[in-house]
C-alpha cells in the first residue's frame, strides 16, 4: 500500500522529536525583531499543527493549510487541546488559496522538496505570492542538492513500541532529489502488518530558487545556512540546508 504521509504523518512526532524547537529557534533567528510586527500568518504544509499554534499563542491569527486528512486531523486536535484558534484547511500547495492575505508565510522543515516534480517550484511561489500581502514576508527553508548527495538513508532501521521501520533512499540524477522509501512493520494480533509508503523529493539550486522567486514576485531575497540559524545541538552539517527569506513585492 502507497499511501504518502500516512503513517509518517501519524508517527511524526516519534520519528523527530525535535523539529518543532528546530523550527522555533530558526524562524525566531531570521526574523528577529520583525515577528512583532506581524499579525498574521499561514504555516503551509502545517503537519501537525506545531507552527501553526506557536504563532497563535503569540496572538497572530493563523491559517495552517496541508494535504494531509492524517495531520490536519492531528493539527485540529493540537490546537483544540492548545486553547488556540486555527484555521486549518486542506490544499496541495502547488493550487492553495488563502481567504485574506497575510503578512508572513511560513513553510518549514523542507516541505518544499516534497514536490513531485522540479517543475512544481513556480507553482507553489505564484499561489504563495497571491496570499502575501506586498510587503510580507516569505520564509521556508529547504534541503540542498548536497544534501541528497551525502544524508540519504541507505537502510536505516528505527524500532519502537508503536513501530518497526526500514528507511532507505534512491538518489535522483545529479543529487537533485531522492525517493525515500518507509518499510512500516505495524503490530497487530501478535503478529505485524507490513505496509510501504514511497515519497518522492526534489531539490533546486539555490541559483533556481532566486529566480523562480523573482518570477513570482518575491525580492530582496537573503539566504541562510541552516548551521547557522539551527541550535548547535542539532549538528547540522553546512551546505545541506539552505532557509529562505523573501519579501512580497508590490507590481
């Protein structure tokens, strides 16, 4: 069974616990002083919700959009139990549509790379400069082209209460993305219940990410090294992590 984003999305928060203080200390690193003048944001391919509620307990009213049924469910029942309100909505990002615009634009933890084709690039900056206001802000952060060349997991076993798992990756030509493949081993009756789940990942220059950002109407475009704006503790190694800040600009 090839179901994406099901079982990794009902296993999410096991398999990387540390995402979400990964996400807060970059995002506050980048935008610095500017977060307190924004008022809104739409987290984009939200997961499981972290994001999304952190800025709402900040105040901001928040949209979270995502194209997983299993992680918008665990993103409304995050929020609900966090006393926050979120707007969450279900949407590809390549056609997602917000009701108002906003000022900030968040879309975390290489979501990006989860694309179908390199191609699909272009289509999710047009729809994400239509729901930023000119003058917002766009930041979102992807893996590099280094770092499907050096990190994909040849046969990486992950055991667990819940789960039995096997992780391994086909490199695409010239590192420009990778196929992961998820070998679930789910208990059931005594016994296990296998179940494959195959995601495809893309990866862009970051020559292509300018220039698809300026297409779309982005600038001012300033880029980040994850080791950089990461904690330490995450060991991330340089190069294979690349955030992205941009503002809209008005035409």
């Amino acid at each position: 069974m090839n179901r994406p984003y099901a079982n990794l999305a009902r296993f999410y928060e096991l398999l990387v616990p540390g995402v979400p203080e990964m996400n807060r200390i970059a995002r506050e690193t980048i935008l610095g002083q500017r977060l307190r003048r924004i008022g809104s944001a739409c987290d984009l391919a939200c997961g499981n919700g972290a994001t999304a509620i952190d800025l709402a307990r900040r105040g901001l009213a928040v949209h979270a959009v995502d194209n997983s049924p299993v992680f918008l469910r665990a993103a409304r029942a995050n929020a609900q139990r966090a006393g926050v309100r979120v707007r969450v909505q279900r949407a590809d990002m390549r056609a997602f549509r917000l009701p108002e615009a906003v000022d900030l634009l968040l879309c975390e933890f290489a979501a990006l790379n989860n694309l179908d084709r390199r191609a699909d690039l272009p289509r999710v900056l047009r729809c994400a400069a239509r729901a930023v206001r000119p003058g917002g802000i766009l930041l979102f952060d992807v893996n590099t082209p280094h770092s499907f060349a050096t990190q994909i997991p040849r046969g990486e076993w992950v055991e667990r209460p819940e789960f039995k798992l096997v992780m391994r990756g086909t490199p695409h030509e010239r590192h420009l993305g990778a196929d992961l493949h998820l070998e679930w081993f789910l208990p059931r009756n005594g016994g296990y219940r296998h179940v494959r789940e195959s995601i495809r990942h893309v990866a862009w220059t970051e020559a292509e990410i300018r220039r698809a950002l300026r297409t779309a109407g982005f600038g001012r475009i300033r880029t980040f090294d994850g080791a950089d704006v990461r904690p330490e503790s995450m060991g991330t190694p340089r190069g294979t992590d690349l955030y992205v800040l941009a503002e809209r600009i008005e035409r």
